[in-house]
C-alpha cells in the first residue's frame, strides 16, 4: 500500500507528486473555478511544448 501527502487547495486534494497528464487534467477542469481561465488557456496551448521539453530533458540524462 501506497501513501502521500495531500495539500488541501481549497476544495480540491493535491498529491506531492502526480503525473504531467494529471495536473493538467486538474487545470483543465478546475479552469474558471480554482484556476484562472486565461491561464488554463494559455497552458493548453503551451502543452504539447511542455512535454516536448520535459521528453528532451529526460532522454538527454
């Protein structure tokens, strides 16, 4: 069994550690409740970059 520390962000729990698909699962649907939508907007269409440099910098170890 696997434990992890939580963060209480207002009403949603956040693990420490999650996936890039998760949070951005969570920015996405929590978009115009916990997260400012033109910032949501702007990461959506930043995150095919994002994994693109996480993805490089992961191989390049």
């Amino acid at each position: 069994m696997s434990s992890a520390r939580l963060h209480d962000l207002g009403k949603i729990l956040v693990p420490d550690t999650f996936t890039s698909h998760k949070a951005y699962d969570i920015i996405m649907n929590e978009s115009g409740r916990h997260f400012d939508p033109q910032i949501a907007s702007v990461f959506d269409a930043v995150r095919e970059e994002i994994e693109t440099a996480k993805h490089e910098a992961l191989t390049a170890r």
